[in-house]
C-alpha cells in the first residue's frame, strides 16, 4: 500500500518535471512547426508541381518529379554547378580544419603580442559577409597575390588533367577566401586546447616524448571532437554562403516567370540531398579516425 | 661519450636554451619561426582590409596611375563621401543596427530558455529534439524561405522588421541551433546546488532560472549576444527576401550599390571622374564593416574570453 502511493507519487513527480522541461522549450517547439517542418513540406510540395503566382495567391499543377528530371537531365548548368561545389567543398575542408588547428595551436602557446595576432586572426568572424566578399573578389584581393596571373602558373595548369585542373585553379584563385572561412574553427579548436590538461604533456616529456610525438599521440586525439564539430560547421558554412553559386543560380530561378518557384525548390532539394551526403562522408571517415584516435 | 659530456657543458646548455628552448620558454630559433609564420598569416589576414582602405582614400588620378600602389599621393575623402550618399548611411545605419540587435537579443532569449530546459530537466524526446535542433542548423535556408514569403505576402509581413525578428522569437533564428547548443553546454556544466536549494524553499522554475541560471551563465549571454548580432549585420539572403521592398539595410545596400550610384550621379551627366570606380566602391565596403569593426575592437577582450569560458566544443 505504502509502497505504491510512494511509487504514484514518483511517477506524477517526474511527470511534473517532465511538463516543466516542456514548457521551457515549447516556444522553440511552435517555431519549428511554423518556420521550419511545415515550409519544408510544403517547399517539398511545391517542387512537385508546376507553381503559377497569382494576384491572389499561387496555384499548383501537379507534375511528378518533372522539375527535378529538369534540373538532372535538361538543364545544361544546374549539374555543372553542383559538381563544382562538391570539388570546392571536399578541397575547402580540409584546408580550414589544417589551417585553423595550426592557428589555434599558435595562439595557445605563450609569446609576446599575443592579442594583437589574436585580434588579427578573428577579424574574418566578424566581417565575412556576401557582399563585402564579392567586392573584395572583384578586386582580385581574395587570390594569392598576382599568382594567377603568372605565366609558369597558367602553363602548370593546361598541363595538368582536366579532373585535376578545377581543383587546383579554385585553390589558386580562392585560397585566401578559403582561409577567411576559418574563425569560429580556430575559437573552437582554441577552446578544446585549453581543456587539455598541462600535466600529460609534462609527464610524456619526462617519459621522453619530443614535441612532434606529443602532438600525434595528444593534442591530435584530443581535438578529435573539435575536429568533427568544425568539418559540420565548415561544410554547413560554405554550402549556406550567400554568394555560393549553387544558391545564387537557386535564388535567380525562383523569379523566372515560367514554373519558377517549383523548379527552384526541385533543385532546392537536390542541393540539400548533395550536401547531407557531402556532410555524411566527411562525418562518418573523420569519426572512424577519431574513435581510432581515441583508442 | 665525450659529445655527450660536452653537451652537458652548461654553457653548451645555456647555448642550446637560448636557441632551441628549453621546457620552462622558447628558443630563439622557434621564436624566430614563429614569428614569422605569424607577421605572414597576419598578413594575409590584413591584406584584403589594407588593401580596401588604401584604395578607397586613393583620388581619381591615383588610381590610375601604375605607380600609386601602397601610398596615395594625398589623402582624398570625395569617395567617402560619395559612397556616404549612395549608401544612405544614416538611415540604413539604423536599420541595421536594429535588425540585427533585436533579433539577436530575442533569439539568445529563446535559446537560453531552450537550452535550460533540455539541460536541467528529464523528459521523453530529448534526443529527438537534440536532433531536429542539429536539423534546423543543416537545412539550407531555400528549402524553407519561399512558402514563408508567400504566406508573409498574404499576411503583408513582406518587407516589415517583424518577418525576421518572429522566427529569431521562435528559436528558428539565423544559426539559432548553435546558441542553444552553447547555452545547453554552459547550463550542463553550472552546479545545481544554488537552484535545489531554492527549489527547497519553494521557488518557481521561471524565477530559479532568471534569479540563479541566468546571471551564472552571463558569458554564454555574451557570446551569444555578439556573434547573433554579427550574423544578422552580415546575413544578406534572408534580409534580402524578408526585407525586399520595405527597410534596407547596409549590406542590402551595398549589394546593390552600382544601380543606386548610378541613379545618385546619372553616368551620361555627370564629369569622368565622377564615375563610378573602384575607391568608391571599397569606401562603399569599408564603411558597410567599419561599425563591425568598432565592436570589435572595443568588444575583442571579452569576445574570445567569453568564448574560452563557455567552452564551445559542445562535447
């Protein structure tokens, strides 16, 4: 008797906190219905019809997967462009994760002037946006200075297989781009090396470790979830850019006169299709590394 | 066995310390490398920002004399002065500031409301919620943005502040997912003690989160607070399909500067050197991040000290 009250009194208890805990969260609850499940839907919705936008509405034609035979098979710029984002992002990548692990790394030892580089290294986060970057690009500023210009460059590059060569040229071109992207990694990597405890790196060095074996067998492992959190960031950021092609050729459609806005969300989907697929293969290999990191 | 008596030498130690380094500082050789590596990526760094500065005080003949590359030859404002008009700074200024502060504070509003509750309370379908939290940070903004547009035109919330200050109300925010990630983490890590014990005396949940949680979570507020209204300054597609034909912000501004120039000094009436050129343009940009680049620098202390203390790895 005494034991089943207390058991009631339990259970409407953690009831209790249960509906607490809901009612902390249910404003962000009612917004993702609103501002994301349900146009999500219906962008779904919409990519299987044929939309007309009317004075006092829209009115949708029911056309299978039309658009999105359109955007594969018809359109003789959606696929080229997709392609291009996938080679820019799997060389992009891996780049701000190397460049931004050896910033943080720098800024976590001790020296003179510290917070001015500091200072310098984190300007990107706060001043990349669309349109400052595409003037800065116009100009030329975004490449290695003059470098594309160069004879030996140009001529490296026709000689180069054509798989090879849109890679390397992005590499070229973009390379101080690619670094601008790198802030919030080297914050967080940054973050994760200051948790990292003192005393392992003094006792492998009494047990004679050098500093090169000390970053493979400690601080490496130990950025493992850093490194997993900033690819998902990085891969999110550069495919979410406003300036990014694939958005801006998305973007542009959606006003065309004809089936624009299905056509547009057709292709809408089949980005977000590349891009989880994008995330899954950078996640998956960079968390079989990590686990065997941690090992 | 003699080279290894001779390095023991101290002064060979006291060489090998200064130049290589011992455990206690750096050598002189590191430093030197580091140094170096430094000044270079800090260069790389400036150089797009030097170079937008220079050429926007450079006069018309600077520019296209070959010869002018780092230093004009006078210090010539007439860009600024131009871009200040095409840009109608003051006004779009405002609207900036305002678009992106409200938001901003409204959204880490939400997401420390969010992130409290899913750190501090049991309850079934959290991990759902962690999940669908991760999604509304994956999902591209143009799987979602075209029936809110329509819906906004039908309610005539196209082009008004509310279309984008709603959804940051609602947690659906710009990046809204990351802040209540960090809030989620930095609640996680706080003692419970303080809240138990007010719950022991019979306080509510709301007033234990606003009188306890809140002001021992102040660093997340902060971080959360300067990189919400950073983003929202920076954003331009949502701002651009919100906000098209209502308030215009800098940078919508700015992306369409060409066109608002030439309808401030029309390319057929007004003389050469009032053309559009370059040094307007980038007094144009330079003057779009100048107010980011104030915060800044007047915000730079806290900024990365917050964001050490709130641990932002979100293990």
């Amino acid at each position: 008797m005494m034991n089943r009250r207390h058991a009631r009194g339990e259970i409407s208890l953690r009831t209790q906190e249960a509906l607490h805990g809901y009612a902390f969260i249910l404003l962000w609850v009612v917004g993702f219905a609103l501002f994301t499940f349900l146009p999500l839907i219906e962008t779904f919705q919409y990519s299987l019809n044929r939309v007309t936008v009317t004075a006092s509405g829209i009115t949708l034609n029911f056309v299978e997967w039309a658009n999105y035979t359109r955007a594969l098979f018809t359109d003789p710029n959606f696929v080229e462009l997709l392609i291009g984002y996938t080679v820019e992002t799997l060389v992009s990548v891996p780049i701000v994760l190397i460049f931004a692990m050896l910033i943080a790394m720098f800024l976590n030892l001790r020296f003179r002037f510290k917070s001015v580089f500091r200072t310098i290294f984190f300007l990107p986060i706060v001043i990349t946006s669309g349109p400052v970057i595409k003037e800065l690009t116009a100009q030329g500023v975004a490449s290695v200075p003059g470098i594309t210009n160069m004879a030996a460059v140009s001529e490296f590059l026709a000689e180069l297989p054509s798989a090879l060569r849109s890679p390397v040229e992005y590499l070229l071109t973009s390379f101080i781009l690619i670094l601008w992207f790198s802030g919030v990694q080297i914050l967080i990597y940054l973050a994760s090396l200051q948790k990292v405890d003192r005393s392992i790196y003094e006792a492998a060095a009494i047990d004679g470790a050098s500093g090169w074996e000390a970053f493979w067998k400690i601080t490496l492992p130990s950025l493992a979830t850093a490194t997993v959190v900033n690819a998902v960031y990085t891969i999110v950021t550069l495919s979410h850019f406003s300036e990014n092609k694939v958005i801006r050729y998305i973007y542009d459609r959606t006003y065309d006169i004809h089936g624009g806005i299905g056509y547009a969300s057709a292709m809408s989907f089949i980005y977000f299709g590349v891009m989880v697929i994008l995330l899954g293969i950078i996640y998956l290999s960079l968390r079989r590394w990590a686990q065997r990191g941690l090992r | 066995m003699i080279s290894a008596k001779l390095l023991q030498h101290p002064i060979a130690d006291r060489l090998r310390g200064l130049f290589l380094g011992s455990r206690a500082r750096h050598g002189l050789l590191f430093n030197l490398v580091l140094y170096a590596l430094l000044i270079a990526i800090g260069f790389v760094y400036l150089n797009p920002l030097l170079f937008m500065f220079i050429t926007s005080i450079k006069n018309a003949n600077d520019l296209l004399n070959p010869m002018v590359q780092w230093v004009p030859t006078e210090l010539y404002l007439g860009n600024y002065t131009k871009a200040f008009r095409v840009l109608n700074y003051p006004n779009t200024l405002t609207v900036s500031f305002l678009m992106s502060v409200t938001p901003a504070a409204l959204q880490t509003f939400v997401a420390s409301l969010v992130g409290y509750g899913l750190a501090r309370y049991r309850f079934r379908g959290k991990s759902l919620v962690f999940l669908l939290i991760l999604a509304t940070f994956i999902i591209p903004p143009q799987n979602t943005v075209i029936p809110q547009m329509l819906t906004y035109r039908q309610l005539g919330l196209l082009g008004d502040p509310l279309a984008l200050i709603l959804p940051a109300f609602l947690g659906q925010g710009y990046r809204s997912a990351i802040f209540i990630l960090i809030f989620y983490q930095g609640f996680l890590s706080l003692p419970k003690v303080l809240e138990e014990s007010a719950r022991l005396d019979g306080a509510s949940d709301l007033r234990i989160f606003l009188t306890i949680a809140v002001p021992s979570a102040l660093p997340a507020y902060i971080v959360s607070m300067i990189f919400g209204t950073v983003w929202y300054w920076n954003e331009t597609f949502l701002t651009a399909i919100f906000l098209e034909g209502g308030v215009t912000t800098l940078p919508m501004q700015l992306s369409r500067f060409v066109q608002a120039y030439e309808n401030l000094y029309p390319p057929g009436v007004v003389n050469i050197f009032d053309r559009l050129n370059e040094a307007v343009k980038m007094s144009g940009t330079f003057l779009n991040i100048l107010p980011l680049l104030v915060m800044y620098f007047i915000l730079q202390r806290w900024f990365v000290e917050s964001v050490e203390r709130t641990g932002v790895t979100g293990e």
